[in-house]
C-alpha cells in the first residue's frame, strides 16, 4: 500500500469515528507530511494528538509535531507519549 493511500485510510477512520475534518484540513495534512519530509507514521501520530491535545485540528501545532517526532526518530505511539509529556505538551 502506498504512503498517501496509508494516510488516506487514516483520515478516512477518523472521519468514521466522528472527527470530521474539512477539505482544507486534510489538504493542510497532506502538505504538512510532504513539506516536513517526514513519515506517515510520523503524519499519523500528529493527527491524532493534535486532536486530543488541542480538542481540534491546529495547523501549527500539527507541524510542530511533525518536526518533534521527525527530530527524535519517533517510531511508536509509546515513545511519542513519552516525548510529549517530556515537554509538557501531555499529562
């Protein structure tokens, strides 16, 4: 399965679960991964933690994620959770 088409399934679980995300949202997602270089994965755990931290879709804390979890090699919802509440951004 390629990356987009990964991200596309995501987005689209969310929005299943009631998260429903505007056109320019997931549009702003898709330009976020693509202008971090970063990983789907990545991509993936900023999402869903910009969403339960900030209660919405935050652009700019969503690209703040992407570059944390990119600069720290994170792999794992675990090691994120870790790493947010390391800076305080989690309880």
């Amino acid at each position: 399965m390629k990356e987009s088409e990964q991200l596309a399934y995501f987005l689209e679980n969310l929005w299943t679960k009631g998260f429903k995300l505007t056109d320019e949202e997931v549009h702003f997602i898709y330009f976020g991964h693509k202008y971090t270089n970063t990983s789907i994965i990545h991509a993936k755990l900023a999402i869903s933690f910009t969403l339960q931290i900030q209660m919405t879709f935050d652009r700019s804390f969503y690209i703040s994620l992407l570059e944390l979890f990119e600069r720290h090699q994170i792999q794992t919802k675990k090691e994120a959770i870790l790493l947010l509440k390391q800076n305080d951004l989690m309880r």
